[in-house]
C-alpha cells in the first residue's frame, strides 16, 4: 500500500495503486503523534473527516455507513451482551453505536493512541456524542494486542475490533495469535467482528482475514457495504462465533430498540449484505 496525504487545489487524497480517493476541503491539522500521523479535515461534501497516515478513517456525513455495519450485526447477534470489548475506535462512532443498546452494562475500550481520542472529542464531537459521558464506557490507552493477551477466559460477550489498514499500530490486529485470544476470551454464544478491507482494493487481505478468522472460530461471514471514502468505496466486515452463525440473525427485541435510531443498519439490510458476497470471493473461500 502506498498511501500519503497531498493538498491538491484544495483537496486532500488518500492515493492507492494508482487511484486517489479525496474530498474537497481544507486540513484543519496535521500532526504526529507517538504512533502516526493524524489529519483532521474540513470538507465542502462530508462535513469534518479524519485521516491515520493518510488514509481515510471516518467523516461526519457518511461515518454511520461504517459503524452501524460494524456493530450491529454482532450486537443483535450475541447471545449476551452486558460486557463488550472494542479495540481501537478513538474517534467514539463504535462506542456511541454500542451505547444504543440498553442490555450493555460494562464497555472496555482499549485505543493505542490517546491523541486520536483527543482530537476526535474536540473536532468530530458528533461522533462520539454522548458516549464520551457514559459510565459505561470504560476508556483505556493501552495495546489492544496485549489487553487481549492479557484478559482471562470468556470475559466478553462481544468483541470489535474497529482498527485501521493492517499496517503501523494496527497491523497486530489481524494476524492468527492476536485472533485465537480474541476467541479465548470471548464468552459462550459471544460473536467476534472486525472490518475486513474492501474486497475490489484489498482482496489478498481481505480473503487472508476471512480464511483464517473461520479457521479459527469455525464459524465467519463477511458482510458488505458502501463507505464512500474508503478505496473503491466498497468495504466489508466480517463475523465471527463459536458455536454457529448466530450473527446472521438479528434478536428481534434487540433490533427493534433500535432500527429507528439507525440511518443505513436495519435486520433487513443485513440480510442482503450477508447474501451480497460476490462471486468471486466465494469461490477463493471455498478453495
């Protein structure tokens, strides 16, 4: 991957194998912390945006794309869910989408890089909302490698992973160990999930993350969906369980508490971006 951040007549790109991927706009600031560099933005089309070495994160008017196709799914799906686990997600969209749910009574969110969190607080507020105020969220600068190393058998009911491109603080995130903790600490009837790359820019690592989640928890799927700004516009994440495909179908009390409060995630659009796998990547799973 070769990705970088220009201005260009007042864009801002994120460029990858010969394609670029940008808004129009202005870079409010661009600096670098202990771990990458991170790049806030003000765009004409998709309000604040937020950029980890010079690859798309998030944006204010199209986040919901990502983080209600990443949560949901696993949180309908769980047989419980009382204590979550996510990994990642400083800029607070997966923590808010979580905290729609009542059932939750203990969040622990484990970001590497406290900075992300600052400035995400102070420039992109509307995605952490009220989340950063919940006594449910248990906030934590740490590894996320190693707090899953570290945590004791079946702690979590759900497990997120809401981490970056698997390069620089993330690229621990989708390798086998790190997975076989995650499948040791997740409770009976748990569900695991992940974003997963876009099958059209990433496939390599696309098909590599889904072949050996299912490896190891015998049970995954991918799910696909449209997020504007990342490479091809098209992404994908993937889930995972124990003991079936449990994720698959949504508990009707939980979606129903929350269909209205969503804009893109609902028990029926899951079900066509289960059933939306192409071809093509089918046939590589099935090899």
């Amino acid at each position: 991957m070769n990705n970088q951040t220009a201005p260009l007549n007042n864009w801002i790109d994120e460029y990858h194998n010969g394609v670029r991927y940008g808004l129009e706009g202005e870079i409010l600031i661009d600096e670098r912390s202990r771990f990458q560099q991170i790049t806030i933005i003000e765009s004409t089309r998709y309000g604040r945006g937020l950029l980890l070495d010079g690859c798309w994160m998030t944006a204010e008017h199209q986040e919901k794309h990502y983080h209600e196709s990443l949560v949901h799914p696993a949180l309908c799906g769980a047989e419980q869910i009382q204590t979550i686990l996510i990994i990642g997600g400083g800029d607070g969209g997966t923590a808010r989408e979580c905290l729609k749910h009542n059932e939750i009574e203990h969040i622990d969110m484990v970001e590497v890089d406290s900075r992300v969190i600052e400035l995400s607080q102070k420039y992109l507020p509307s995605l952490g909302q009220k989340a950063w105020q919940d006594p449910r969220l248990n906030v934590h600068i740490n590894d996320g490698i190693k707090w899953a190393s570290n945590s004791k058998d079946s702690t979590y009911d759900v497990i997120i992973v809401d981490g970056s491109d698997p390069k620089g603080p993330s690229e621990g995130l989708f390798n086998k160990t790190f997975f076989h903790d995650c499948k040791r600490i997740l409770k009976p009837g748990g569900v695991f999930a992940t974003q997963s790359e876009s099958p059209e820019s990433f496939f390599k690592v696309h098909i590599e993350i889904i072949k050996t989640i299912r490896k190891i928890f015998g049970y995954a799927d991918p799910l696909y969906g449209s997020v504007p700004l990342y490479p091809s516009g098209w992404w994908s994440w993937t889930f995972a369980a124990t003991d079936s495909h449990r994720y698959l179908l949504p508990k009707k009390s939980r979606a129903e508490s929350i269909t209205k409060e969503c804009a893109i995630w609902s028990p029926k659009w899951q079900k066509g971006a289960f059933n939306a796998i192409p071809a093509f990547v089918e046939r590589e799973l099935s090899n």
